[in-house]
C-alpha cells in the first residue's frame, strides 16, 4: 500500500522593486462640513431615517437638522444629542420652516 501524495505547497513570487501595474487608485472627496469648532463630531444628530438607511445602502451624504452633512459610520447611541438638532425637532415641522424662513429673509 502507498501513502497519498501531499498536496503542492504554492511557490512564492520573488519579491519585486519594480513599481505595481494595475493598480487604481480612487480619490473622494470629503463630503463634510466643518463647524470650526469640532463638537458636531462629539454628537448625535436627528436625520431623515429614509435617508439614513439610503446612506447605509449607498453611502451618500445625509444632513441632519443643524445643518452638518456626512456620511454616518458611528453608533449614535455612543453620543449625546446635538444640542442644535434638539431644539429645531421640539420645533416641530411648521416651527422648523419659521426658523429656517427667518434665517433666509437675514
């Protein structure tokens, strides 16, 4: 009786100084808005959820209600509440197109 054949073990390819072929490389540009100051990246912020979930199928930009747009990657639950998109959803819709008339009439 023979013993069966080990498998072939794959040969490495020597390692090369010759610059890759081939290879793409795609540049993005980066979608969000910067406040200055940094705290609308410590908070949750209040979006459209149709919109959230198209960003998590597409990954297109949402905008909350403050204003701030991004793509969403971070567990909201981790956060507080912007303080700005608090307000404007107490609001509510018709106190919402007040304010954001107001600041188009300025």
């Amino acid at each position: 009786m023979t013993a069966p054949l080990d498998p072939p073990v794959p040969q490495a390819e020597p390692i090369s100084t010759e610059p890759r072929r081939g290879v793409l490389t795609e540049e993005r540009p980066d979608l969000r808005t910067s406040h200055g100051d940094g705290d609308h990246e410590r908070f949750a912020h209040y979006v459209d959820k149709d919109k959230v979930v198209e960003s998590a199928v597409m990954g297109s930009p949402v905008v909350a209600l403050c204003g701030k747009v991004w793509v969403p990657s971070r567990d909201p639950k981790k956060f507080p509440v912007c303080p700005d998109c608090q307000r404007l959803y107490e609001l509510g819709p018709e106190g919402r197109r007040k304010e954001w008339e107001s600041r188009n009439q300025d």
